[in-house]
C-alpha cells in the first residue's frame, strides 16, 4: 500500500540508518511487524518507524472519526493526538496483550469520547483500568501469550450474519446505543441484545480458535 | 472478592465501542475496577474495534499532513515524562467510594447526602451526566421492593449490603444488567442496607398501582 521509507529518510537521514525493521513486503503487515516498528519508537525514538506507523494508521484513523461524525479538521486533530500519545507512550504498548490497531483504536475511542461526546472523566477512569491491568500482568509470572490472530478474527466478523454484522458496524462505527439502534431499526430492543451477545460469542470463539 | 454476576455481552461491547450512554458506562467503570473477567472480556472486545479500524478503506496520507506530524514530533522533549505515580488506594477502606464514582458523588461513603424518596428508600441523583440517570440508593435492610419492569436498560452495581430476587443474590461487586424484558422484585438481606450504584437509559415503566408509589422514588 505504502512505503513512505524514502521521504522519512529525506527528513531525518541520520536516523534512517537505525531502522531495525524488516524490509517491507507485499504482503499486509502483521500484528509482529507493528510490534517491531513500535519497540524501535520506543527503545531508539526511531522516526522512520513511527511514520510507518503513521502511514498506515493515521488514515483509518482518520476514516474512522469521520464515520463517527467528527467534523473533518477536529478529525485531523485527534489523528494527531491519538499518533502523538503513541510516541509518547510507546513504551506502555505490550504486543503480548493487544494488537497495535487494538492499541490505537482504544486510544482514538477515548479521545472521542472525550472531546466529542465530552464525558470528561472517561479518559482518567480508562488510564485507571489500565494501571490495574499492568499491575496485574506484572503480578502474573508468565505473560499470557496471546494466542489471538486477526486474520481468523476478521474472517469471523465477515462471516456474521447480516443482521449481526449491521448490528456491530452500528455499534462500533457509528457509536449508536442500544435504544438507538433499536429505533432506527424498529427492532425490539431484547432482540438488538441478543443479536449483539451471539455476534460477540462467535467472534470470541474464533479469537480462541487455535492457531 | 470475585463478583458473580456480571455485565452482559452487550453491555461490554457498547462499552469498548463508545456507545453506552454515560450514565451506563459510570456503573460499568464502576464494575471493571474490581472485575478481571469483564476486563477479559472487554479486551476481547476492544480487539474487534482494533480489526474494524484495521478494515477502513483509505487512501496514502497526504504530504502536508505527514510534515505536519513530523513538526510536532519535534517539538516533543526528548526524554519521556516520568509516568505518573500510581494511584494509592486503601483495599480495604469501606468508606471510599470508587473512583468512577468520584466526580458524580465524591469519594467518601460517610460524607454523602442521602435523601429521602420513599419508606426505607434514600437516594442521590447525580446531576448533569447527560445520556440517562445515574444515581445512589441506599435502601433498608429486609426491605420489599415494588414489581417492576424496566423500560430501557438498567445497570444496578452493589456497593454494600445485600439483595436477592429471581436472578439470585447479589452482593457487593456484582451488577444486574436488565433490559425491558426483566420484571423483578428485590429483597434486600436483613442487617445492613443495602448500597447501590444504579444506571437508566430510559424511564422505568412500572407494571399496575405500584406505579404512583414508585414514582417519587425514581423522580418520573
Ligand atoms: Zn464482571
């Protein structure tokens, strides 16, 4: 899709030579090749890294909070936002526990419920649940290997059926309560829940599906 | 003390999208805190939001947007700040209410104005929360409460004390997450009252007379 290798090398020659990352491929990036930029960002402040991160994220993102309504400049605002928290919080990013795109859809999520939905204390709470999470992985003396491929998790939310998958889409990409969906779509609301705990069940069984 | 009862699938997912209405998500923050499982579950969640984000159909950024990235980049310091230090909480302090709760109620069980809006039953209503009511009930123990339905959805946590109905015993941690479909009368245990934490997206719709004695109770 892209290689943006070149023009970060034009702006920070010094540092494309540290580039630890393996050549890019045709094939899409993987959950362990983000895993690679995102320890070179954090360990070296690699730049070429981040912007390929960056390249490939900041779009969706973008899409993203555009589809959830944010206006285009406020968008392009909280893309940055969110890309800028990952600098800084690199480090904080354990490839053991979520995929990178999980990682920055959190991060987008609560920017957007913050500065869009404006609940103001959504952003504390969430960095509360997460301090309790790395306390407790640090607790456990094994990581929990995450046995969790995308490909099979993406193959499963094609395969739900349409209603489910209207449901989901609703639900992430156009942020719709259950009451709401449940007007707009003149279906009752036990059975929006429903349809919503079935989707969810077959999604978690194919994230626990061996590999 | 591990939580028996907890939020629903839907609930969870909802919450991971940004699509539970606020007074909703204050309860649910307020389970998460104190439930491993539902935070399992929410990661589980989140993945799907991190696979949905991955499938958006996009074009390469533009020029201008990626030097414009590389200009805040340097104006970013060069050492990370230090994080901040971890939040110190008392395990075991009864009188403090947990952190979702603060902003709406304070932090302190023994410091909060309880009113009175029915025989046996005080409440507190948190205000300006926007998307749904979010309230504190303290309601007496060995207490009856009226059959009722709900109209939308409802997500009552335990603080303290105790209460059975027909989904069973629900003490401290555990969250009832009810839809319309659910007609239930809670019991509250004998001994001490019985603290809730309790969330509605839509008014409650009560079934037969118990509708006027209910109504000072939930402010409809
Ligand atoms: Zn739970």
């Amino acid at each position: 899709m892209m290689d943006s290798d070149q023009a970060v090398a034009e702006v920070a020659p010094f540092r494309a030579k540290r580039v630890v990352a393996p050549p890019v491929s045709n094939a899409a990036p993987d959950a362990q090749y983000w895993s690679i930029q995102m320890s070179a960002v954090s360990a070296q402040r690699d730049r070429a890294s981040f912007m390929r991160i960056y390249d490939h994220f900041a779009p969706r993102l973008q899409r993203y909070l555009r589809n959830l309504g944010v206006p285009e400049s406020m968008a392009d605002e909280l893309v940055q936002e969110a890309l800028l928290t990952l600098w800084r919080k690199a480090a904080m990013f354990d490839p053991a526990r979520a995929s990178l795109a999980t990682w920055l859809y959190r991060v987008a999520r609560n920017l957007y419920i913050d500065h869009v939905r404006r609940q103001p204390h959504w952003l504390p709470i969430q960095e509360g649940l997460d301090r309790i999470d790395h306390v407790e992985s640090a607790r456990l003396d094994s990581q929990p290997e995450s046995s969790f491929d995308q490909d099979i998790l993406k193959q499963a939310i094609d395969r739900l059926p349409p209603v489910q998958a209207k449901l989901v889409r609703m639900c992430y990409l156009e942020s719709k309560s259950h009451s709401e969906i449940s007007a707009e779509l003149q279906m009752p609301l036990g059975s929006v829940k429903s349809s919503l705990r079935r989707a969810f069940a077959k999604l978690q069984v194919s994230m626990r599906a061996p590999r | 003390m591990t939580p028996n009862h907890h939020l629903d699938d839907a609930t969870v997912l909802s919450y991971s999208a940004g699509a539970l209405p606020a007074a909703l998500a204050v309860v649910a923050s307020v389970h998460l805190e104190r439930c491993a499982a539902c935070r399992t579950r929410l990661l589980d969640a989140d993945q799907i939001g991190g696979v949905l984000l991955q499938q958006q159909r996009v074009d390469t950024p533009a020029e201008d947007a990626r030097a414009a990235m590389l200009v805040l980049l340097d104006a970013e310091p060069a050492v990370e700040p230090p994080a901040p230090p971890a939040d110190i909480v008392e395990e075991h302090d009864p009188d403090r209410l947990p952190s979702a709760l603060h902003p709406w109620f304070g932090n302190s069980m023994r410091a909060l104005r309880w009113r009175r809006v029915a025989p046996g039953v005080q409440r507190i209503l948190a205000s300006g929360i926007g998307g749904g009511d979010l309230m504190l009930l303290r309601i007496a123990p060995g207490s009856k409460l009226p059959l009722h339905s709900h109209g939308g959805n409802e997500l009552t946590m335990i603080l303290d004390g105790a209460y059975d109905d027909m989904l069973g015993h629900f003490g401290p941690g555990d969250v009832a997450d009810l839809d319309g479909e659910t007609n239930h009368q809670p019991v509250t245990s004998p001994g001490v009252p019985c603290i809730c934490v309790a969330a509605t997206d839509a008014p409650l719709v009560f079934s037969g007379w118990v509708a006027r004695t209910l109504q000072p109770l939930f402010g409809f």
